[in-house]
C-alpha cells in the first residue's frame, strides 16, 4: 500500500518541504515458486519487467528484471525575447525556433533475500545494477534584431544552431536490513545499511553558423564523466512503555561523495580544430555529510485527544574542492507535532499538525561552472546557497465510511524562508575566459 505523509514526524528525514511518500510491502509467504511477466507496448512508451521468486520454509530469494524505452519524438522549441541595453541605448530581439529529437532507455535488474532467522529475527538484502541513457539533438533557427532607442534597425543577424545531448548512467545499489522484536507487542529494532556506486556520463555538441555560410563560426564539445558514492546507516528502536505511551528514537548517517571531470573544447576558426577550453573545463570533488538523531512520544490525553511530539536533530557539512571557498557547516533542530481526536465510534477524526521541513541545495545548485550548450541561455549554480527552511501547518478531517471508502479533507499553510529559486539577469555582454558572449540570460541560483 502507498500512504501519503502530509506532516512527517522526527523519524523521517527532514529534507524535502513537502510531504513524504511511504511505500508499505505486504510480507509474501507463498512456499514454492512464482512469478510475475509484465509488458506493455505503445507508440511512444514500452515497458516491460519479469519477476520470479522461491521460498523454502523460513528463507526465500527473489529476482527480477525491468525496462522500459521511450521512443524518439520530435518536441517544438520556440523563445521570443525582448532586452534593453540602456548604456549602449539599444534594444535586442531575440527570436529562437527549432526542435528536438528525444529518445530514452533505461533497464534494472537484482536479486535480493529474506531470512526470518528466528520468529522475531528477520534480515533482509539486496543487490541490483541500474542503467539509463538519453539521447538528444535537434535544431534552432535564431534571428536577432537590434534596434537603436529610435526604432532603428541597426543589424539582423540569421544563425541557425545544432546540437546534440547525451546522458549514460550506470549505478550498483545494495543494502542490507535487521529487524529484531521482542517480547512485548510493538518493541522492535531494525538496523539498515544501505549504499551505492554510480557513474553518471553527459556529453554535448553544438555548432552555430550563419545562414549563409556553409561551415560554422562556433562550436562546442564537452564530454563530463563523474562517480558518485553514497552510504545510509540507521537505526531504530520502538519502545511501548504501557497501552497509551510509545517512545522512538534513532540515529542516522547519509555520507555523498561526487567526482565530476568536465572536458570542454572550443572550435577555432581559423584551424577548424577543436582546443581545450581551460576557461569551463574542471575536476571538481564534493562530500556531504548528514548527522541526524531523534527522539519522538505517542500518547494519550484520556480518550479525547491523542498526540505525537518529537523533535529531530540534523547536522550537515559539505566541503567543495573549489578554489577559495569554504561551506559553513550547519545543524537544525526539526520539530513535530500532531495533535488528533477520533470521534465516537472511531470512524471519524480530526488532527492539527505542525511539520518543520529542510531544502539542502544539493550538488548541482551548488556547482558554480557556467553550461553554455545554448550561447544565449547559459546557466550556472551557486556555491552560497543556504538550506531552504519549510514550516508546514495542516488541518484535517478524515471519515471512513466502513465499506472501503473514505474521504479525507484539509487545510495547509506551508511557509518557506530562504526560498531556492533560479534568477535569470540579461547581459548585453558576458565573458567567460578568453570568450565574450553576445546578448545573454544568466540562469543563476539564489
């Protein structure tokens, strides 16, 4: 079953500012063999998976195998932009047409076990390899008209831009789960590990010619292989004190490491050869290290209201090996509460719910390099961003009708300081290393 988290508690990460998503596996008990084959086939999308599973007693495996391929399609592109240079009084108009070619692929395959070892000792594991990869090219058309503060034109300049786009990723993912109940209903321990090894591939190409010249004036090609490591280790442990008190508490560690290597090379006119760019290539090297513990209490208030408090505690430190720059390391204190009341015969409730969210900009806000795939639109991160900050109050009333209906409705107030957001600033000229670009957006990260 999936069950939808409005107001997450202490137990759950604090990042993201919205709700979460709890996916619930019902436990499979079936002795012997079976299996599942799943495809679907359409003119766009195609799926496919297999999925076999042996139980012998107490033990059972299981292993499986999926795809899925979105077919090449043609998607329109069009950017119609007006900008005013006031210092050199003119005005631009940018007109961008063209198209792209996209198609995508992407297949995953593991196997994992269960072992109840005892009848309260249960250890799980899995191993599965990921594969994905896109491919995109296409065309634009662009006309750019100046005009002075006159209205007179003073140039029309017709280019015509190709490119192409390509991302191959392959990841190793595995973990490995304990789960210990003891004698007392609902006291439980469970112990997660969990970890991956990824390495992400991107690569572009693009050219920009005038409309009456065969070769082209410009041209970019970059190829960026990285690796990316994360690990997750938790744990945590339940504790009934009596029918109407329920204590949790927990620990957990999320440690990132991202290598990124980024070859960009800059066509030369003269020679028609490509050279490297010092300018935009780079090895950049990011860590990021989440320190988090909690404590959290269900109880009662006689029969009339019910109430789980608790208060989550999260450290982060993420270093960049980017030249003069150092992150500050932060910590935040998560508080949560819901407040509930079950009317007579328990089929309808009503709660009041307060949620305190953390948005940590993650590697690719962060990455202060500049992509230029498109001259006109380049983009870039920010290595001072801050962790947005989310306060999230909900009000809900949920009635269950007993013949397996249900209506639940509610009230939000969600209230975010240090907004992430992108900011696009126009540049009538914008250099990056020995280049000078020509009527810009800078798409930024504040």
């Amino acid at each position: 079953s999936v069950e939808a988290i409005t107001s997450p508690g202490a137990k759950y990460d604090a990042q993201g500012t919205g709700g979460i998503i709890n996916i619930i596996l019902k436990e499979n008990r079936m002795q012997g063999v079976n299996g599942n084959v799943s495809l679907s086939v359409g003119s766009r999308l195609e799926n496919g998976s297999v999925n076999l599973n042996l139980r012998h007693n107490n033990f059972g495996v299981n292993v499986f195998f999926s795809g899925n391929a979105q077919l090449k399609s043609k998607t329109p592109n069009f950017q119609d932009r007006l900008s005013t240079d006031t210092s050199a009084k003119t005005t631009t108009h940018l007109i961008q047409n063209g198209y792209s070619d996209f198609l995508r692929n992407s297949y995953q395959s593991g196997l994992g076990f269960d072992w109840n070892i005892t009848k309260t000792d249960n250890l799980t594991a899995s191993l599965s390899y990921h594969e994905f990869s896109n491919h995109n090219q296409g065309l634009t058309n662009q006309e750019e008209l100046t005009y002075n503060f006159l209205d007179s034109m003073l140039s029309d300049i017709n280019t015509k831009r190709n490119f192409e786009n390509q991302t191959h990723v392959y990841s190793i993912d595995w973990d490995l789960n304990y789960t210990k109940k003891f004698k007392k209903e609902g006291q439980e321990l469970g112990i997660m590990y969990t970890a991956s090894y990824g390495k992400p591939n991107s690569a572009y190409t693009q050219t920009q010619k005038y409309l009456e010249q065969f070769l082209p004036y410009k041209g970019l090609t970059s190829n960026n292989p990285g690796l990316d490591r994360e690990t997750e280790i938790s744990i945590n442990y339940t504790q009934p004190v009596n029918d109407n008190f329920i204590v949790e508490t927990g620990a957990k560690t999320i440690m990132q490491n991202i290598n990124s290597n980024a070859n960009v090379f800059n066509l030369d006119d003269a020679t028609r050869q490509y050279f490297t760019d010092p300018s935009q290539s780079y090895q950049l090297s990011y860590t990021s290290r989440v320190y988090a513990g909690y404590l959290s209490t269900t109880f009662s208030l006689s029969d009339f209201l019910k109430i789980k408090a608790g208060l989550r505690y999260e450290y982060t430190e993420v270093k960049i090996d980017y030249p003069n720059t150092t992150i500050p390391s932060y910590d935040n204190f998560v508080p949560s509460l819901i407040i509930a009341h079950d009317f007579k015969g328990k089929k309808q409730s009503i709660k009041l719910a307060y949620s305190h969210r953390i948005e940590r900009p993650e590697y690719r806000q962060l990455n202060p390099f500049k992509n230029i795939s498109d001259p006109y639109n380049i983009t870039t991160g920010n290595l001072l961003l801050k962790p947005e900050i989310g306060h999230n109050v909900e009000l809900g009333y949920s009635n269950n009708f007993g013949n397996g209906g249900n209506i639940y409705i509610a009230l939000f107030e969600r209230i975010n300081t240090q907004d992430l957001k992108q900011i696009t600033t126009f540049y009538p000229t914008y250099q990056i290393g020995d280049s000078i670009y020509n009527n810009v957006s800078l798409t930024d990260r504040k």
